[in-house]
C-alpha cells in the first residue's frame, strides 16, 4: 500500500484561506462551508481551510472571499510554499481521508438505497418505464457524485476503485431491471 500511495505526488504549494463571518448567522457560516467542501477543501481547524495550489482551485477560494464578504465577513488568503514535513503530511493525509470517506459515502449509498430500491420494486412488481427511468435519474446522480469525488481526490485516496466497482454493479442492475420492464410490458404498448 505504501508504494501506491507515493504516486500521489505532494502540491509545492498550498492555498490556505482563514475567515470569519458573523457569528450570528448560521446561514453565512454553512454558505461558506458548503462552497469550500465543494471546492475540495481541507479544514485544518475552524474557519481555516487548506486546497492544493492549483489555477481553478485559486479562481474558487476568490470566489469564496467575495461570499465572506458579502455576508459581512472578513478573510485572510496566503499561498503556502515553506512547509515542514509534518504539515505537508497532515495535509495530504486529511486530503486522503476525506476523499476515502466520500468513497465510502458513494459504496454506502450503492449497497444500500440503489440496490434495495431495485430490489423494492421487483418485490412490488413495478416494472413500469416510469419507475425504471426515476432509477437511472439515482444512478446518473450516483456517477456525477463519483466524477467530483475522483475530481477532488488530489492525493490518491484508498476507495476508489470500490466505489467505480460499485457504480458500474449498479449499472448492471438497472440494465437487467430495465430489460425485465421491456419484456412485461412489451405487449401492451
């Protein structure tokens, strides 16, 4: 495991943005967050948020200073390039376990809920076109969702080929429920 994880190559430099908006407004405080989660971000603590140093990377963080302030808040953005060791570990390290968390996320959400929905609806008998297409909208959701996890997984986190393995199972499911659909109500278009 160990050789795998040094093809992930360390970024020379860090995006870290510290901020504060109004401690009041739980609204400002989740906006903020929710678009730093988007973009990736690391928190190495509260309010302090650390992304690899990359050009569309950068562009976000700007456009999350411009929400701080615009919600009455105020932000400090640095660009890291002298990093100890221990740091930079911590950094990739968190990078790490965050996308391996969201990975799991993905496989949870396979195992669980698309597989027993599909299972649901042969128990019920509803081979329907209706039901079989509300299924694909779940798993073309379930592929974007792995397309930004894989996006933001900068440092080659354990859990991806698990969760592309189980993206396409349930890719298979829906093809042989769809096919199934076909075959029951063929006759009565």
């Amino acid at each position: 495991m160990a050789t795998r994880r040094t093809k992930a190559k360390s970024p020379e430099s860090w995006l870290l943005l510290i901020y504060k908006v109004p401690s009041e407004s739980s609204r400002a405080r989740v906006a903020v967050w929710r678009d730093l989660k988007r973009l990736g971000g690391f928190y190495v603590q509260q309010a302090v948020c650390v992304l690899p140093d990359r050009g569309d990377l950068r562009a976000g963080m700007e456009k999350v200073r411009e929400r701080v302030t615009e919600l009455g808040g105020s932000s400090v953005f640095l660009t890291l390039t002298d990093l100890d060791d221990d740091a930079r570990e911590q950094f990739v390290e968190g990078f790490r376990v965050q996308s391996a968390k969201e990975y799991a996320e993905i496989v949870e959400e396979c195992e669980t809920k698309f597989v027993k929905e599909i299972e649901f609806e042969r128990f019920r008998e509803n081979y329907t076109f209706e039901e079989a297409e509300e299924i694909r909208q779940d798993l073309e959701k379930l592929r974007r969702w792995l397309a930004k996890v894989e996006d933001r997984d900068w440092m080659d986190a354990d859990g991806k080929e698990l969760a592309r393995a189980k993206v396409a199972d349930c890719e298979r499911l829906l093809e042989e429920f769809e096919a199934d659909v076909y075959e029951r109500t063929e006759g009565t278009v």
